[in-house]
C-alpha cells in the first residue's frame, strides 16, 4: 500500500507545481506590467512628497515641509472646502434624483428596458465630451440660456461656477444611480410589500418601510463611492473653469495639477497627492469596519 501510495502521492505534488508554475507564468506579464505603471510610479510618489523637486532634474529632501506647507497653505484649506462643498452636492442631488427615477421606472411595467437605456445615456458620454458640450451650452455669449435673454456668466461668476460645474456632473451621473437602485430595488423580496398592504401601508409607508431598508447596503456602498468620487473632482473642473474664476472652483486634484505643471512644484503636488491617497484609505478602512460591524445590515 505505501509503495504505491508514494508516487501517486509525488505524481500528485508535481502536477499541482505544474499548474501553479503555467498559472503564474500567465499572470507574470500582467503583474510585471502593473509594478511598472502602479508601483513604481507609487513609490516615486512617495519619495518625491519628501524631496523639493520642479518635475526636472535632481531632487533635494526637505523631510515634512512639503506636508507642513500644506497644512497651513489657505490655497488647499480653501480647495479642501471646495471639496466638501462639492461632496455635499455631489451626494444629495444625484442620490435624490436616483432614488426617485429608480422608483418611478419599478413602477413601469412595458418598456423598462428603453427608460433605463434612456436614463444611462448621460453616464455612457465621454467626460471630456459631456463636459465640453455643457461649456458652450452655458456660455453667456453664445449659450442656450443667453439666446433666451438670461445674461449670467455661469461659470464666470465666483458665486456660481462650482455650482454650475457640480449640475453638470449630477446630470451625468443620476441615471446611472437610478439603474443602481433599480436593481437594488428589484432584488427586495415581494413578500414583504404583500405584507405591508395587508397592514394597509400606502404606498410611501412602504418606501420608508421597505424599499429604502431593503436597499440600505447599496445606499451605503454609493455613500462611500460618493466620497471617493467627490476627492478625485477633476475631468469636469479642469475642462469647465480650470479652477477658475479667481479659485472659485479651485478643489485639491485641480490645484495638485496646477502645482506640478504650472508652478513646477512636482515635490509639493506629490504631497498633495498623497496625502488625498491617505484619506481614501482611511474612508475605505471605515468602510471595512462598519461592514464588519454589521452596520450596513442594521
């Protein structure tokens, strides 16, 4: 028995390190090729946030100040406030207008499937087209709103140019938030609204009661997208207003460009950069933790 046993035993082992050998051999080029464009350029980063660096040339290590220049740089407090401003907004108008448009399209019955083609097709534009179109629609020279005589200069005006640019990017993303929830929605069991209409809930009773509690993990998981997405403001920004008029518009990924490109500060937007890279991680690791806890389920 142990005679034959052994090089079925070894027949077996060599078989296994064939398949692992072939398995990594194939994932080789992908891993070479993600430590060259992930990696390498992380840890880059990383060294160059420590380092007094114009993006040419020999760098100089200065330790923290890159980070101590930030923390009481008024140019990242007021980008940083910009942020949350946009957080805000990027959060409640798309969630809204989400959750409604998921509601009314559950309550369609023959051609679903063309209203959420329709409600997807903001999000399936480009950007950079989205963004550029919107640019000429709210010029105030030759824009549709100037035609009929509304002369404001939308994203000319510091009181209005994050606002102009934030309904911009909520117009390209609520449909894809509806199409989200529908298929949240879709996966609560019918069982409980059945319940609910035998206890005579109306119809917004089983919203409240039901759907929104039957969605809740969804919700949750477009919350923390919803952070993540509103730190990394950028494509619409810098296509729209550059930041601009007078910083109005300004958010941390604009001026981290503006500090590499524009000012030769590779070493300070590095810090920037990564400093924005360590508060994900602290968002994400949050995340983690409520899952864990169970508070998305409660």
């Amino acid at each position: 028995m142990s005679v034959t046993a052994a090089p079925a035993s070894t027949g077996a082992r060599r078989a296994r390190w064939r398949a692992a050998v072939v398995g990594w051999a194939f994932l080789a080029p992908l891993l070479l090729l993600n430590a060259l464009v992930v990696l390498g350029p992380s840890v880059a980063t990383v060294y160059y946030s420590f380092t007094d660096w114009s993006g040419l040339g020999p760098a100089t290590f200065i330790g923290f100040d890159n980070y101590v220049k930030a923390f009481g740089d008024a140019k990242v407090h007021e980008a940083l406030w910009h942020n949350l401003v946009w957080f805000v907004l990027f959060l409640s108008v798309p969630m809204a207008m989400g959750l409604l448009g998921a509601y009314l399209l559950s309550q369609v019955k023959r051609g679903q499937m063309l209203f959420r083609a329709l409600y997807f097709i903001p999000y399936v534009i480009a950007s950079v087209v989205n963004a550029a179109v919107w640019k000429m629609l709210l010029s105030p020279t030759s824009g549709v709103l100037a035609q009929l005589g509304i002369d404001q200069s939308w994203l000319g005006d510091t009181r209005t140019s994050l606002l102009s640019v934030n309904f911009v990017v909520d117009w390209h993303w609520w449909g894809f938030l509806a199409v989200i929830f529908l298929s949240a929605m879709q996966g609560v069991d019918p069982e409980l609204y059945d319940a609910a209409k035998m206890d005579g809930a109306s119809a917004w009773q089983q919203y409240r009661s039901v759907t929104l509690p039957g969605i809740r993990p969804t919700m949750v998981f477009i919350v923390l997208m919803t952070v993540i997405w509103s730190l990394k403001a950028f494509d619409y920004i810098f296509i729209m207003t550059q930041g601009g008029p007078a910083g109005s518009s300004e958010v941390v990924s604009t001026l981290m460009y503006k500090q590499a490109f524009n000012e030769y500060s590779a070493g300070y937007a590095a810090a920037l950069g990564l400093s924005m890279t360590l508060v994900t991680a602290v968002i994400l690791a949050f995340y983690q933790w409520m899952r864990k806890k169970g508070w998305e389920d409660a």
